[in-house]
C-alpha cells in the first residue's frame, strides 16, 4: 500500500470499533492511572481476535497512539511473521531491542544485573556466554520487562499477529500474562482464531479463556463500506455500486480499501453499469489474482518480489538484491514499482503491505526454485556476518542432499540456539541435519547432540536420541561414558531409576578401568541408591563401602564415590563420624571440587545434592546450608530456573526445617513446589518439596493444611520411585495419626517398615517409622511399642548424632514404664541441648514439663514449659505453644490450689 492507501486501510478498519476502542482507551487510562474510577495504575491483557484485513493491525495502531499521545506510556511494538516462525524470540527481540538501543553498553550492564548472561542472548543485545535453561531465560525476560515497568512510565507491549510468532517469544508471552494484574503494564495481543499454532497449547489456552474475553472483530456492514465508497467517490456514488462493493469484498476492510483504489485506477463510475466489473477487479488483489498482477511488472520485478518473499520479514534491499541476482540500481527499480503497485513499503528497510500479500507471493513461488532461494538466503546471510541461527531458518527449508557443509551449519546453529535458551529450535536444526544425512562417522555424535539438547526440557527424548545414539560404532571412548551417563540421567529425571542404574552398569562392564569406568560406577550406585525398591541393597552397601572406603579422594572419581558412601551411611544410620569422614573427603578444603559444582554437566546436581543432605542430617546444619545457598546462588546466575532451582530451594527449606526456623521453612519450601509446579506433576522435586512442607506444617501443629498440601499435590500411594525427604510412605503414616485415622496409619508404617527394614534403612530421622507406630498401638499393645522404640533406640545410638539419640528418647518416654518416664525425657533434653534443631529441643522442653507436673513437680515442670514456650514460638510451632501454654496454666493452677490449701 501507498502511504495514502494505508491511510484509508487505517481509517476504514476503524470503522463500527467504537466498543473495541472504547475497551482499550479505558485499560490504557486505568494503566496509566487517569481512570476516573480507580486512583492506582493497573494493567492487564487485551486480546484482539480476527481473520485476515479486518483490521486489526489498524485498531492496533490505534491503541498505541492513545497509549503513546494521550497517556504518555512507553509502548513497545512487535509482529508475528510467517516466515520467521522458527527465529527463536524473533518476537522478543523485536519488542524490547528498542527499549535498550538508547542505552551505551555501560547503562544496559547495570539495567540487566545478574540477568545479562541469561537473557541478554536471546535479546541480542549481549553476548552468548553458555547454554541456558529455557525457564531461566523466561525468568530473566520478567524480570527485564517488570523493570522496565516499575522504573519509568507505564508500559504498553503490543504484539501483532501472534499466531505467526515463534514458540520461544509466545511462551513467554503466555506465562507473562499471568503476572499482568501485579504491575503497571498493559500487553495487547492480536491474532487470527483460525491459524492458532499447535506449538503453543498454552496460548491456546489463553484466549480460549472467558477472562478475559478476546475482542472478535467482525466484517464491515454494507452501511460502512458504502461511507468508504462515497468518501473516495463522492455522494454520488450510488447504492447498487456500494453494494456490489460490499458483496465482492465480504466487509473486509483490507480488500474494500484494495478494490476502492483499483477502481479508481481505471477511473470506474460508481454506478449501477460498472458494478458487474468489481467482482473481476476484486479477484487481483488476492490469491492468483495477486501473481497475475505481479506477472505484468515483468520478470526481474516478479524476482525481486519472490527474493522478497524467501527473506520474509525486515528485509534489507543488499539482501533481496543479492538473492535475486540483480545490482542495486536495478534492484532499486524493482523496489519502486512493486511499491507503486501496493506490493512493498518502506526505503532502507522493507516489508510487505499486507501479511496476505506475502504469503501469496511466496506460495506462487515454484517449488523447486524456492528450495534453492531458501539455500542462496542461507549463504547471503551467513556472507552478511548475521550467524548460523539467523541462516538456519533458511536451511530447514532447503531438500536434504548430503552436504556435509549444511550438517555443519545446522549443528552451529543448534548451539547457538541451545545458548539462548531455545532447545526446541535446537532439536529442529539437529534434526534436519540428520535428514541431510550426515556423514555416517559423525551420525552418533548428531544423535548425542540432539539427546543432550533436550535434557533440561524432555527427558524422554534424551532417552530416544542417546540410546539411539549408544547403539552406533562411531562415539569416541569418552563420548560414549557422557553419552551413557546423560541417559542414566534422563532416565532419572523421568522417574525410570531402574533403567538409570542398570545402563550405567552394563557400560561400566565393558570400559577399561580408570576415570570413566569409576564414573559410571558413581552413577551405578547413585542410581540404585536413591531407588525405594532398592533390590540387594545390603549388596550394593557393602561393594560400595570396599570401593571408597580406602579412596583418599584424590579425583573427582573418587570423590563421588566418597560422597556416595556417606550418603549410603546416613541413610542406613551408620556411626556418624566414620560418614563424615567419608564425606569430607569428597570435598577439597571443604568445599565443593572443581568440576563438581551444581552447574557442573559432566556430574550433574545429584552428587552435590546428597552431599549437602548428609550434612542436613548429621548435625552439620550450617555446612549444609553453605552447600545448599551456594546451589541457589548458581542455579540463579547460569539461570536454571526449572527443576534445579526448585530442588536447591527444598534443599534450603530442608536446613531451616532440621534447624527449626518453620516459618522460613515453610516460605521456602512453597516457593520450591511454585517453580516445581512448573514444569508439570509428580516429578521428584515436588515430591521433594511436598514431603517437606507437610512436614513442616505438621510441625507447626497445622494438620489441616499439611493434608490441604497433600490433596493439592497427589501425596498417596504409589508413592516416589526415588528416595524423598523425609520418606514418603513414613510422612503418609505420621500425616494419618496427626488426622487421627490411627488403624490406617498402622497399616501405612507396617508396610513402610517392612520395606525399609529388608533395605536396612534405618535412620531415625529421615525415617521415624518405628517411633511413630509405637505411639499408634502403644494403647493396645504396649510390649510391641516398647520393642519397636527400643529397636529404634539401638540405630540411634549407632549412628550417634545428639538429634537422632535426643529424639529417639523423646519418643520413647511416650511408651516406656511410668519410673523410666522422667529419666528418659531428662536424657532426651540433654541430648537435644547439644544439637542444632530447635525444634525438637522445644518439643523434649515441654514434654519434660509436662511429665514433671504430672509427677507434682510443679517448679520444675513451669521452668521447662516456659522456655520450652519460648522456643517453640520462636521456631513457629504454634501448636506446641498451645500445648505449652495449656501445662503452663494447670500448673498456675495446681500452684495456687496447694498455696490455698496450705493457707487454710
């Protein structure tokens, strides 16, 4: 269109909008906090719903000019494109590049913070520095947009078209919706119902919402299109011509204005006479009418316009000339007449006039000759210094013929992409190289590429590629130790710890021994470690006691073997110090070895992780909390917002749980189950975090919302096929006495006992089955409470912490003889004194008190209830406070009845 064209097009679209404008100057001023009804800036989501030329590029406009003059907002503007629906964050980029291009590289340093690295990249505004996680990067592009909120006017983000826009940038869009109402930002979305993506059933999700309610935009009435039709004619455009108008172009307003200016062209009387000559007229601007018409401006002009088309969207004249084979003073020519003709706008950049234009140019492009352009745009645009990724969107396209150069530049791509946060768009250049196909030698190394581009996003596909991968001659020796130790990986991550231990196995079998043979054993045992239907655990306790137990831990080898061990030696409550002694040797200086550390790939999370738990349930809670701050610290910078974040989180959460901060516990271990709820159900870190927070509620006295938690997260049988923190089945158990479900509860320890007993798990804190099934049947079978807690006693002076012994005799005054009561509960304190959980201090506090006032030592029992009090609200355990409070007050009364009685 001609710049006047696009005037009438605007003003045309507009027409009967009146509503829909309506709608959106009311969420711009309530943005912008001019509403009359609100004082506060609030913004929301606007979503605009309408086929092809009904305007609502126009109405779009619209709002942005409102936005922009009579508002004063900042508003950013981007595009959906057809063509470049597989540029990741091509949307992104477009909306926020123009929020940074003012800045000097100093000012965007400071403005991006800690989230430079992470998001920068996929703006394309910093430097790629490593492979992100997807979520982090979405997390940094929240951030990033919130800033740009809250700092400086309000913000107006308008996108057009969103049913051509990359999956990477409608993602975001989609997730950052559910955050509008927090912020003084309004997001303005317009898209074809018809052409909805597949890629995105989030999105989808989104507008098929009631609130709110998209916009649909409707065609014009006969009574608009006559308005249009008497504004470009005149009045005496008479009524049978204004009809046929209508009748030929449908309503829509695109294709009136279209037909109004061709009509002109010709000098067309607006009468009833030339009415029958619209309908032939009308079938030029559109479709084969289109190509027919682009055929008359000769062919170097039809080149142009298809060089045009291939490059799709911004398109740099060098490009398109270079594409069509054509110099720059005739490819200029080109230029003018396809702008003359309503087919281009725009000087030193380039766009088409309507996206239907494009795509019928492109789809009148011969097969076979746009395959080959989609190649020679590859290699223009990899000549124009613009990169692997911007050339890839072009090679998909192009027939696979064995070039090896198109597998190298497919794989280049993909590790840019992977480096921005975009696997997805990874794993579509990976495979079409595969299709290529590549050279058969370099075909394994393809396929582990592709499986270790899905990792973070789909450990199912992992699985395929890298067996697939294992299962072919040509992977070096080291590449085939990664390439099994990431499917054991996968296998993990997707809950199948089975199939995670036996592949490293069957590997380690067969590797010579050395470093990569030991790393597979890691994994073995990790693997078969964490399972809680652990076969021949007694077996693989003891060939992983003679493996590490005499390693000094001089490689990381055999320092995942020694933290190996001492995880295997809290689980089974070992002596304590012999598995601390074990783990200390799987740090250097206490700290964790490099090329080990959280964000480390060749060993991954797992080995830092049982680490810092050992610690948690030794006593050694502030290593453990210095190990597991540090994990959030590096998850947040390399921006692993997704599971190894959520896990790092539970980890923290944890510490605060053993220590007895359960407010913080419970702040912490909610936002874990909140990134953990993200990426989908029953993964192990919202086991992780589920378990710790019914714990922690429990904790506080607060059953009815632990049992809300454990509805809200599928807490029931089958439980985790990987071990949870604390053991699944025991928390299940101790949730059901807490309900007062005891013959339930019963049955839920017995079984959990069985299964850990024949395991020799036997640690009293991280699995306190016997503890609380003593307390379930000690009303009617004494002897067999006193047995099972005596049996706990045992394994809790064999492993030797101050907590778990201090603990164990806590729990067993409950059921032990009434002369042995306040001996026991005085040990329990003791203990307990000495250890860093403040909780179960409290809890021996005041159970002591109250034996002590039952006992008639009243003096006694009101110092222990007191401080017991004390520390009880200061760890939020309100209802041990209670507890507390209510023995405080018998023994005021027991008090001052003896002082009366002693009066009298």
């Amino acid at each position: 269109m001609s710049g006047h064209q696009r005037e009438q097009y605007a003003s045309a679209a507009l027409f009967e909008r009146e509503l829909e404008l309506a709608t959106a100057e009311q969420a711009v001023r309530r943005l912008h906090g001019s509403d009359p009804e609100r004082r506060s800036r609030l913004g929301g989501l606007l979503l605009y719903s309408g086929e092809a030329g009904l305007g609502k590029t126009a109405l779009l406009t619209e709002v942005r000019r409102i936005a922009t003059e009579v508002c004063g907002c900042t508003v950013l503007f981007a595009r959906g494109s057809e063509s470049a629906r597989s540029v990741p964050f091509h949307v992104v980029r477009q909306l926020l590049q123009p929020a940074f291009a003012p800045m000097d590289e100093d000012e965007r340093r400071s403005f991006l913070g800690p989230w430079r690295d992470i998001a920068g990249p996929a703006l394309g505004i910093s430097p790629i520095v490593r492979q992100q996680d997807p979520q982090g990067v979405r997390d940094g592009l929240d951030w990033i947009v919130t800033q740009l909120a809250v700092r400086g006017d309000p913000v107006v983000l308008v996108v057009d078209d969103c049913h051509w826009a990359d999956s990477e940038s409608l993602n975001w869009l989609t997730g950052f919706a559910a955050r509008l109402p927090e912020m003084p930002l309004l997001l303005v979305l317009a898209y074809r119902p018809s052409e909805l993506p597949e890629h995105t059933p989030a999105f989808r999700a989104l507008v098929a919402k009631r609130n709110p309610r998209p916009v649909e935009l409707r065609a014009l009435t006969p009574e608009a299109v006559a308005r249009l039709v008497r504004g470009a004619f005149g009045q005496h455009a008479d009524d049978p011509f204004c009809r046929e108008m209508w009748a030929v172009t449908g309503g829509n307003p695109y294709e009136a204005v279209e037909l109004i200016a061709k009509a002109q062209d010709r000098d067309l009387k607006p009468t009833d006479e030339s009415a029958p000559l619209l309908r032939d007229m009308g079938a030029t601007s559109r479709g084969s009418g289109l190509v027919s018409r682009l055929d008359e401006l000769g062919p170097a002009v039809t080149r142009f316009a298809w060089a045009a088309a291939v490059l799709g969207t911004e398109i740099q004249p060098g490009l398109a000339a270079n594409l069509a084979a054509m110099g720059p003073a005739q490819a200029a020519q080109c230029a003018d007449k396809l702008r003359e003709a309503r087919i281009l706008t725009g000087a030193n950049v380039l766009e088409f006039g309507h996206p239907l234009i494009a795509t019928a140019i492109y789809g009148a492009i011969p097969p076979a000759t746009r395959t080959a352009m989609h190649g020679q745009a590859a290699w223009a645009v990899t000549e124009a210094g613009q990169g692997a990724a911007a050339a890839s969107r072009h090679l998909l396209e192009v027939h696979p013929d064995h070039d090896p150069e198109v597998v190298e530049q497919l794989r280049a791509a993909a590790e840019e992409h992977l480096a921005v946060g975009a696997p997805d768009a990874a794993r579509r250049c990976l495979e079409r190289a595969l299709r290529e196909p590549p050279p058969e030698e370099q075909r394994a190394a393809l396929l582990y590429e592709l499986g270790c581009s899905a990792l973070l996003t789909s450990p199912p596909t992992t699985v395929n590629h890298l067996k697939s991968a294992l299962a072919l001659p040509h992977l070096s020796p080291q590449m085939r130790v990664d390439a099994t130790y990431r499917l054991s990986q996968a296998y993990a991550h997707n809950n199948q710890l089975r199939e995670a231990a036996e592949v490293v196995a069957a590997q380690a079998a067969v590797t010579p021994p050395g470093p990569g043979r030991m790393r597979l054993q890691a994994a073995h045992y990790l693997w078969k470690g964490i399972q809680v239907e652990e076969e021949d655990a007694h077996g693989r306790s003891r060939r992983i006691a003679e493996l590490a137990d005499h390693l000094p831990g001089r490689d990381n080898a055999e320092r995942a073997l020694l933290a190996l061990r001492g995880f295997d030696g809290m689980i089974r409550s070992e002596d304590a110090l012999d598995v601390l002694r074990a783990t200390d040797r799987a740090l250097v200086d206490g700290r964790l070895a490099e090329g080990m550390g959280w964000t480390n790939v060749e060993w991954g999370f797992e080995l830092p992780s049982i680490i810092g738990i050992t610690y948690a349930y030794t006593d050694q809670l502030d290593r453990a909390e210095e190990l597991f701050t540090e994990a959030v610290r590096a998850f947040e910078i390399s921006g692993w917002s997704g599971a190894h974040l959520a896990f790092a989180n539970d980890f923290v959460g944890l510490v605060h749980r053993r220590r007895g901060e359960l407010d913080v516990a419970e702040q912490t271990l909610r936002e874990g189950l909140r990134l953990a709820h993200r990426l989908g159900p029953g993964l192990p870190t919202q086991w992780d975090g589920t378990c710790l927070l019914i714990d922690t509620l429990l904790a506080q006295g607060r059953v009815d919302e632990a049992q809300a938690v454990a509805e809200e997260n599928n807490f029931k049988a089958p439980y985790s096929p990987a071990i949870v923190l604390p053991d699944a089945a025991c928390l299940a158990g101790r949730l059901l006495l807490a309900r007062g479900r005891t013959k339930e509860a019963v049955a839920e320890l017995e079984a959990a006992g069985r299964r850990l007993e024949q395991r020799g798990r036997n640690n009293v804190l991280w699995a306190p089955w016997a503890l609380d099934l003593a307390e379930a049947v000690a009303p009617e079978e004494p002897e067999r409470a006193r047995s099972l807690v005596a049996q706990a006693l045992k394994h809790a002076y064999r492993f030797g912490t101050d907590t778990a012994v201090g603990e164990a005799l806590r729990r067993s005054a409950a059921v032990a003889e009434a002369d042995e009561v306040l001996p026991t509960l005085a040990k329990a304190v003791g203990h307990l004194r000495r250890s860093p959980c403040g909780y179960e201090y409290a809890m021996a506090l005041v159970d002591h008190g109250r034996a002590l006032r039952a006992a008639g030592r009243t003096a006694e029992a009101g110092a222990q209830l007191r401080e017991g009090m004390e520390r009880a609200e200061k760890c939020g355990a309100r209802g041990l406070v209670a507890t507390a409070r209510a023995e405080l007050d018998a023994v005021t009364v027991t008090v001052g009845s003896a002082a009366g009685q002693s009066a009298e």
